[in-house]
C-alpha cells in the first residue's frame, strides 16, 4: 500500500514558483511522481533545473496556462494523475487592488479549468494554496481555521471564493478529497542555497526587501508604521520556513490520497514576530546591517496575525520545526549566492 502510494503521479501546477519548486523537490526525495504545468508569467523554469540538479531527476514540465482548455484537456489525456496539488495564481496583494478583473479570471478562472478538466479525468483528489489573508483582520489571535473569513482585498476574495467553489464540490460529491491549505507568511529557502524566492522588479513581502537591502540591491528598507499594537509597535506575523510549507504538502498529499473528505487546516508556526525582530535575527544572520526608517503605515495592513497550528498536528501529524534564525540564514544563503535570483548564474 505505502510503495503504492509513493509512485502516485502528481499534478503540481504551478511548480516552477517560489512554494512550488520547494515542494516539486519534496515529493521526488518522498518518492512521488512530479508532472509541473506553469505559464511561467512569475517564474522561471531554472528552478526546476535546480531541482533536478539537487535530485538528480528530470522533472516534466509542460509550459501552459491553466486557463487554456486545450492544452489542459491535452495533459490530462497524456498523463494519468493521482493527485494535483494546485499552487498556481497570482499573489500580490496591491497589484490585485489595481488589476481586479486580471486576478478573479487567472486565480478563479484558472481553478475552474482546472476542476473541469480533472472531473472529466475523474481525478478528484487536490491540495489547494489558499492564505492566512481569508481571515483579513482578525477578531482575536492566535487565529484557528473557525475565524470569520472577510478578506479585505481582490486577492484575498479570490482565495475565499476558491474556497467557496472547492466547498460545493465536496458537497455535490462526497468521494473528493480536498486539502485546503492557508498559509501564514512563508520565507526562507532550502538549505542548498540553489532555489528560493525571486521576487520580479520591488518585492511586495518583508523578507525578500530585506534581502535584497543585505546584498546591497537596495539602499534601506521602509518600516510600514511603529505604532502599532505590538510589542515594538511594528507588524507581528507568522513566519514560516518554506521547506516545512513544502513538507506540509507532502503530508497534505498523503492524507489526500488516502481517504476522501474536505478538510482547512493553517499552515504556520503559531509564533509572531515583529518587523524591528525580523531585521534583527536577519542582521544576524547575514553579519550584515540592515538601515531602515520608519514611514506611514501601509494601507489595509493589519497590526498581528499569527496561525493556531493546532488542527494541522491533530490532522496531518505536521508541525513546523525551523526557527526564525535558520528562516534567515537559509533565505540569506539563496539570497547571496544569487544576488541577482536566477538570473545571476547560468545553470
Ligand atoms: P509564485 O508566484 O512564485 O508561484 C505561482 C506560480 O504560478 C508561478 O510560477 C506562476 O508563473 C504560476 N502561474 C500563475 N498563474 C498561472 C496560470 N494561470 N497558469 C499557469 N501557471 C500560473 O508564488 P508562491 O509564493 O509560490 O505562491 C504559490 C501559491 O501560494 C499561490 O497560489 C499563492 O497565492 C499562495 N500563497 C502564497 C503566499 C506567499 O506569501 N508566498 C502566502 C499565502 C498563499
Ligand atoms: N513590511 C514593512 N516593509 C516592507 C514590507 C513589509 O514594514 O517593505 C511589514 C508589513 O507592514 C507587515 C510585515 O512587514 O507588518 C509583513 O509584511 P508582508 O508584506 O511580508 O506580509 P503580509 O502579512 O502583509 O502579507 C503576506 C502576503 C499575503 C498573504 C499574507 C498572509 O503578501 O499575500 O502574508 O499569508 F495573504
């Protein structure tokens, strides 16, 4: 049963991303099957030539957009899938506020294809990326997954809505077993230094600026705001190392595999920690300085959000187990030895 299950063939769309290709690495070294579609519109797909460098397997990777219907038609006739685990979509909260239109047909429109196409498959087995950010402002923390969900912007509305969609499915047909995964605030990179995050053009997130300040890219990082209510007054969220995120997909895809049902759990650590603590154990990290100041608070920010990660164990028997230090030394490893992310280096 368990040999069976480790050959499964799994559908990762999406693969070539920042979460993505942390997880493609972890389903080879478990054993699984890896088929990879992405548009590539925020990757490249160097990162999964580094994946195969580290596992030393090939990974078939099929260059499509999920809302192409031909082409998804063509790969699920091509291949016979066990599982998909769906991480495509775009992600950046501002951008969703500027292009609403373009975030509810990819994120949304892409899943419907998606769906469609696996129900005519008859596979009806699938992980889904969903976000801490369906929770928008939350009541209270730690935040457990019965939180009201009132997300605040299109991007957050677009994951609720998926939510919504995979909910009606469960109900209308009871053998799908669906994994809803929201995430807290994923950072980091694997411990190789060969693949992480390669944020295009500003980065939206706290650490990869940080980053890209640490190796000189730029010149200071802007502290949204220190009056806030926390500890130091600067934000306080759940950071999470990526490869336990890519773990928490592994463990999601067996539970997924081996019984059907709907089930949300939240993937974080269950810790916050402030932007000022951040800088801090980055500085540390790196031996670098890190100048900031601090500016007007970003709008639609939230002063702390941080997960209950209590269902995750009950569930899938996950915890997170990397520290705030190794988050730091690992994504500063990736971060300096690719100053300028994939692009700096051939191969
Ligand atoms: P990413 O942008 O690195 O990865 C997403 C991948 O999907 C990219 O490689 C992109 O090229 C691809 N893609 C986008 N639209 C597509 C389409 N229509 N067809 C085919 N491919 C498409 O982002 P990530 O950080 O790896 O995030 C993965 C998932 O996790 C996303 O759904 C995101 O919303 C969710 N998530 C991310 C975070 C975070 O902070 N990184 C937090 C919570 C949830
Ligand atoms: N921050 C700064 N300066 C920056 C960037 C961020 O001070 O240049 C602060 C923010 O104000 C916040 C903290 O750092 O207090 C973290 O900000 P991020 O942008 O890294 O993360 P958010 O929690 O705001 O949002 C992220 C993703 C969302 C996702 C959410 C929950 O961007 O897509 O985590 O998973 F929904």
């Amino acid at each position: 049963m368990m040999k069976e299950r480790q050959s499964a063939q799994i559908l990762v769309t999406g693969g070539a991303g920042y979460i993505g290709s942390h997880t493609v690495l972890e389903l080879i070294t478990a054993g699984f099957g890896v088929v990879v579609v992405d548009n590539l519109s925020n990757a490249s797909e160097q990162s999964l030539q580094r994946v195969t460098e580290l596992t030393g397997q090939a990974i078939p990777f099929v260059n499509a957009d999920l809302r192409d219907r031909s082409a998804m038609v063509a790969l699920f006739q091509m291949n016979r899938f066990d599982a998909v685990i769906h991480f495509a979509g775009l992600k950046a909260v501002g951008e969703s506020v500027s292009k609403p239109v373009a975030y509810w047909d990819n994120n949304v429109g892409g899943t419907l294809v998606l769906l469609e196409s696996m129900e005519r498959a008859g596979i009806r087995r699938i992980v889904f990326s969903s976000s801490a950010t369906v929770y928008g402002d939350p009541q209270r923390v730690p935040i457990d997954e019965a939180a009201a969900i009132q997300p605040t912007n299109p991007y957050g509305r677009t994951k609720a809505c998926i939510e919504s969609i995979l909910t009606d499915l469960a109900t209308s047909d009871p053998s799908w077993a669906i994994g809803t995964l929201r995430y807290f605030n994923p950072v980091g990179a694997h411990l190789s230094g060969r693949i992480g995050e390669d944020p295009r053009g500003l980065p939206n997130n706290l650490m990869p600026f940080i980053a890209q300040v640490a190796v000189g890219r730029r010149e200071r990082l802007s502290v949204f705001g220190d009056d806030w209510d926390t500890r130091d007054g600067t934000g306080l969220r759940d950071y999470l190392h990526v490869v336990d995120l890519a773990l928490g997909h592994v463990d999601s895809l067996r539970r997924v595999l081996q019984s059907p049902g709907h089930w949300t759990v939240n993937l974080g650590t269950g810790t916050g920690y402030t932007v000022l603590e951040v800088i801090r154990a980055f500085e540390r990290a790196s031996g670098r300085s890190i100048p900031f100041e601090i500016v007007n608070r970003r709008s639609g920010d939230i002063a702390s959000c941080y997960a209950d990660p209590a269902h995750a164990l009950a569930l899938l028997g996950w915890r997170a187990e990397r520290p705030l230090d190794q988050m730091c030394e690992d994504h500063w490893r990736w971060q300096s030895n690719n100053p300028s992310g994939f692009a700096s280096t051939q191969g």
